[in-house]
C-alpha cells in the first residue's frame, strides 16, 4: 500500500505509523542494554578472545550461503505451487541481493522479492504480496510449532512459555477452520487469495519444504553455541534453538538483536562449561551465551551484507534486481 504524499512531496507519518516503525528498535535496544548492564564485560571479552573466531567466521560464511540456498529452495518450491517457474540460479541472487534490506528485518527483505515477481515474472502485485505473506506466515508458524516442545520444558523465570503450545494448538484450529469455511469478507481480499487457495494441504506442503531451512540454522547455531564453549546437548538445541529463533523473527528484535539475547540466557546458561577455579560462575555463563548470542548475530549483519552487494551486482547485471513494494507500485500507478 502506498502511503498519502503531502503537498511537498514527503510522506505523511501518523504517531501510530512513528510507533510502529521505531518502536521494535526501542525494545530491542532496551532489551539489549539491559543484558549488557547486567554481564560482566571483562569476562564477555574474555569469552569473544578465547572463541576459534577465524573457524567461526568462516563456518559462519559456509553456513550463510547454504541458508540462503535452503531458503531459496523453499520459496521456489511455493512459487511452483502456485503454478510460476522461477529458474533457481535466479531466485538465489534475487534472495541474496534482498540480505541488504533484511540486515533492517527479515521480513521486508522477503517482501522485495515482490518487486521481482511483478517486474519479471508479471505476477499481479497483490498476488505477489499475498504468496509472500504465506511464506511469511509458514516461516513464523513452523518455528513456533517446533518451539512448542521446548517451550513446554521451560521452567522459573520463563515458565509464561509454557502457554506456547497451548496457543499454537489453538491458533492451528482456529486458522484450518477460517481455510475451510472461507469466510466471504476475507476470501474476497486479494492479498489473502493465495492462503485459501494453499488450503491446508498446501500449507502443510509449505512447512515441509521449510523444514531443511530451519535443519541449516539449528546446525548453524548448534555449531555456535559450542564454539562459544555452550556445550548445549543436541537435543537440548532442538528443543530450544526454534524457541530462541521463534522470539528472534517477532518485531521485538532488530535481525536478532534485542529480546533474543535475554531469553538466550535462560536457555542456554546452564549448558556452559565453566573452566575449574573462575570466579562468579554464573557470570562467566551469562558473558558466554551472550557471546555467542551477539557474535552469531553481529557476524550474520556483516556477512549478509557482503554476500548481498556481491549478489545484487549479478542480479542486477542480469536484470533480475529486486524492488520495494511502494517503489514497484508507484510505477505502476503512474
């Protein structure tokens, strides 16, 4: 949707709009700043110096590209279904050259691909909206499925996600009954065409193809967690990586950075090894996951850019650049 434009030329932004789009930086930066207040940063530093950075950087990097492939390998795998062919090779630069929006949020680095399906592909755009907004919806809604069973170990401090299940269980019947009754003053939206027509099969489908994106960052962060001396079993990490990455996608974190750090903490401090004669045991736990939390994040930011400006070079150079929404629909208005 483009917004209103004012008699300058500039956009008009209401409180509400202002809240929305600088409210999840000002909760992540609390968030953030109150995990920091609360480590000892001489020991965090002391983690981040003892960490195999250089292995990490570069299993980092390994790992990245295979997530974009794996993503890629989902989204293609959607537009199939929804009867377009997108050449793989094409698709992956695409969703590359998107990591530049989605260092901001995931989502609207997502939601440029749109841009692309309607300038190449010559898919309608709130047709192309609305497959996004399912692909979306299955990246949410498969990780708070699988972070159910790690929510329902939660114990003291975090026990308030112990209602993960419950409400995931409700909010699936409640969903497969709204694509079953097709209620008129939805099905008739535009955008919201494609969910019905998926049906539950098809959203069933969706999760499945979704599943090997999730396996790459389980391993990613699996991989992390011990190189930061997180000895998380691995079945402790997938019951409780989709968990943390469940919270990390919500608009409470700015790409990882924010809420995730402190329910990191009480997830994986326990699973540190603390070396025999450190003082503060517990702090030395709190400044590993917290290494491991923000060196995963910061180093994804850095490596997503650079692997978004060498790829938008070669989508760019083969006409296969993506657009924001509002830049591709005021084309199309004018």
């Amino acid at each position: 949707m483009v917004r209103p434009m004012s008699s300058t030329g500039g956009r008009r932004w209401s409180a509400v709009a202002i809240a929305k789009n600088i409210g999840p930086y000002l909760i992540a930066a609390l968030a953030l700043g109150w995990v920091l207040r609360h480590i000892d940063h001489k020991k965090l530093l002391t983690v981040l110096h003892q960490a195999p950075m250089g292995w990490f950087i570069a299993m980092s990097a390994f790992m990245l590209v295979l997530n974009c492939a794996a993503d890629t390998f989902a989204m293609s795998a959607v537009f199939r279904r929804f009867g377009t062919r997108v050449p793989y090779k094409d698709l992956y630069l695409v969703r590359a050259s998107t990591y530049l929006l989605a260092v901001v949020n995931y989502h609207v680095g997502q939601a440029a691909i749109v841009g692309y399906l309607y300038r190449v592909k010559r898919v309608p755009l709130m047709r192309a909206g609305g497959w996004i907004l399912f692909i979306i919806g299955i990246n949410v809604g498969t990780l708070f499925i699988l972070a159910s069973a790690g929510a329902a170990r939660t114990s003291g401090e975090l026990q308030i996600m112990r209602w993960i299940p419950l409400v995931c269980g409700i909010g699936i019947v409640v969903y497969a009954m709204i694509l079953t009754i097709k209620p008129r003053f939805l099905a008739e939206r535009r955008i919201l065409n494609p969910l019905f027509e998926m049906g539950i099969t098809g959203h069933a489908y969706g999760v499945l193809v979704r599943l090997p994106h999730i396996f790459v960052l389980l391993v990613w962060h699996f991989a992390s967690l011990r190189m930061f001396g997180v000895q998380v079993t691995p079945g402790a990490a997938l019951l409780y990586l989709p968990a943390y990455f469940a919270i990390s996608s919500l608009p409470v974190n700015v790409n990882g950075i924010g809420v995730a750090q402190l329910v990191a903490l009480f997830f994986f401090m326990p699973y540190v090894h603390v070396p025999a004669g450190t003082t503060d045991p517990i702090e030395f736990q709190k400044a590993a996951v917290t290494a491991y939390s923000l060196a995963t994040s910061g180093i994804s930011i850095l490596l997503q850019v650079v692997l978004g400006l060498v790829c938008l070079r070669w989508a760019t150079a083969r006409g296969l650049k993506a657009e924001p929404v509002e830049a591709v629909a005021e084309a199309a208005a004018g």
